[in-house]
C-alpha cells in the first residue's frame, strides 16, 4: 500500500458561498463527501493512497448539489440520489486529473497536483481508473437507462476536452464554437444530474426537462466564470494555477472577444501575445484598456446563470426550488464580484 505521505496537504477550506445553497440537503451532502473518501477501499491497495490523494481535495461539490437539489425539488432526496451525486462528482474529479495533465498545473485547491507529485504518467491512469470506477458504479441502478446516460454524458465531456484541444491557438474560433465545447464539457455533467435527480424520482417529463435545461444554463454560466477567473482571478485566492488556458492556447471566451474588439493593428499585437502564451500582457489588457472584453464575458455568464433560474418557473414551490434559485444567483454574485476584482 502506498505510504500516508501520500495524504492530502490542503488548507482547511473557507466557506463556501453556496453554504446556504446547500442547507437544505446539508445531510445528504455529507453522506456524498464521506462516500467519496470511501471509494478508496475499491481499488487495490497498491495504488489506494493514490486514488486517496486524487479524491482528498475538498472542492465545492456542485454537481453533487445539482443531483441531490433536482430531488429535493420534485419528491425527496433518497439513496439513489446520493449514489448519483456520488458518480457525477468521481466523473468530474477524473476531469480534473487529466485536465491537469494536459494544462501541466502545478497546484490545485492549495495543493500540488498528482501530476506535479507523480508525473503524468500515473495521473493519466489514475484518471482512466476514476473514470471506470464511477461507470461501474453507475450499472447498480436498477433502471438500466440511468447507467446508459451516465456514461453518453461521459462520453460527451470527453468529446468537449477533444475539440478544445483540436482548437489549440485557433484565433478564428467562431464565439459559436466555444459555446458548444463548453457545453459538451462542462454543462453536460451539471444538467445530467440535474435530469437524472428528477428521473429518479419518476418526475413529469416537463419537471426532468426543465431541471436539465437549469443544468446546463447553469454548467455553462460556471465554465463562463472559470474562464475569466483564469486571466483575471488571483491565485492566492483560487488556490489553483492561473493563466494555464492562455499558455496552453485554449481559447477561452475572454480572449475571443478581446480579438473581436480589437482594431486591425492590435488584433494582430494580440494574437500574437496569444500565440507566445504571454499571460502577464493578456491579462493586464483585459483589467485595463480592453477591459470590455471581460466584461462582456461576464455579463454573458450572468445570462447564462439568470435563463437557469427562468427554466424553473414551473416546478412547484418549495424549499429545494428556493436553493436552486439561490444556487444560479451565486454564481451571478460571483461573476459580477470577479469584475469588481478585475477593475
């Protein structure tokens, strides 16, 4: 077995903002936490201090939230819900791993990555290991069809990761295009959870659809935030590697419309500082004189986060509809807050 050193270093977390997102189905989120750190007695013990580090970094557990709050809001939270909050966030985490990989971070929630400790070698395997684990887990539903969409929804983040590597240091990436990678990457896993949490409990189609359409609204409005936070955001407080999209030529939306705002003469200026992965100008350009260009990518992630809250204007009153609400108006206060630290 691996030795303990292999242990998490992470700094005790701060609150969360979505702590009062979570009150409603608190109980239940901590079930999903602890489950997590369990999942370490699947694997053998070769490698479990491994997969005990990968999945000991705290983070702020959102898709599991989406999934137990879907419940919550069309019946009840019931153990299914927390085996499914329990898969989608070991997908997630797998993402994480090989995500890390490919941007070369050094440090995630206030820790060094498993590729800066072990190489990308054995990080590119324990992520395929994460991967299988959640899809074995996913076949103990008794409804089959549950297991088939867990794993198109995989399918369909690793699609999203493919193309965003494709388009690698693409300066003609159509806003269009960008929109759809996110889409396949990020807000698959948040509306798969949010429809599923309804599924379970045999919820009205319209309730399944308009929960998985504030998934996604929801996914893509985050994603919005975790692009500008990478040129915008301190690292101090993220406890993460910044400016890694930059350097490794993902063009996210703030450098898209950096380029569309840009005249003849300094969009070529800018491409270039793109090209060469100059992370200091880039984002010096967007807190000062291209500043527009954040703040129109903010203000499409508050829309984004804003057609969520709108998708649920159907599902009847309850407390779990009033955090699902809260739920999309934090993510709105955290976008408008990442402009205020941008001025």
């Amino acid at each position: 077995m691996v030795e303990v050193s292999l242990r998490s270093t992470a700094a005790p977390l701060k609150i969360s903002p979505l702590t009062r997102v979570a009150s409603v189905v608190q109980p239940q989120l901590d079930e999903v936490s602890a489950r997590i750190a369990r999942q370490t007695e699947a694997f053998d013990p070769a490698i479990e201090g491994y997969i005990s580090y990968a999945l000991d970094s705290g983070g702020k557990r959102m898709r599991p939230l989406v999934a137990l709050l879907a419940g919550a809001a069309t019946g009840a939270v019931t153990k299914a819900h927390v085996d499914l909050a329990v898969i989608v966030e070991l997908i997630h985490l797998a993402t994480l791993v090989h995500d890390d990989v490919m941007d070369e971070a050094e440090r995630r929630r206030s820790q060094p990555t498993l590729n800066a400790r072990w190489g990308n070698a054995l990080s590119v395997l324990l992520g395929d290991s994460l991967f299988a684990h959640a899809l074995d887990l996913s076949t103990k539903f008794d409804d089959a069809g549950i297991s088939r969409a867990i794993a198109r929804a995989t399918r369909d983040v690793c699609t999203g990761e493919i193309i965003q590597t494709q388009r690698r240091f693409d300066l003609h990436l159509a806003v269009e295009e960008y929109f759809r990678i996110i889409e396949l990457k990020t807000a698959t896993l948040f509306a798969i959870a949010a429809e599923l949490g309804a599924k379970l409990n045999n919820a009205p189609a319209p309730q399944v659809e308009a929960l998985a359409n504030f998934g996604r609204d929801l996914g893509a409005a985050y994603q919005i935030y975790d692009d500008c936070i990478d040129l915008a955001g301190r690292e101090s407080a993220t406890g993460k590697t910044l400016g890694t999209d930059l350097r490794k030529g993902k063009m996210t939306l703030p450098m898209l419309r950096l380029l569309h705002h840009a005249s003849a003469i300094e969009k070529e200026r800018y491409c270039q500082l793109i090209l060469e992965g100059d992370y200091a100008s880039v984002s010096l350009l967007l807190k000062t004189t291209a500043a527009a260009a954040m703040d129109e990518s903010l203000a499409s992630g508050v829309a984004r986060s804003q057609q969520a809250r709108t998708q649920l204007e159907d599902l009847p009153d309850s407390r779990a509809l009033e955090s699902l609400h809260l739920f999309a108006d934090t993510i709105t206060l955290m976008l408008q807050s990442l402009r205020v630290q941008a001025a």
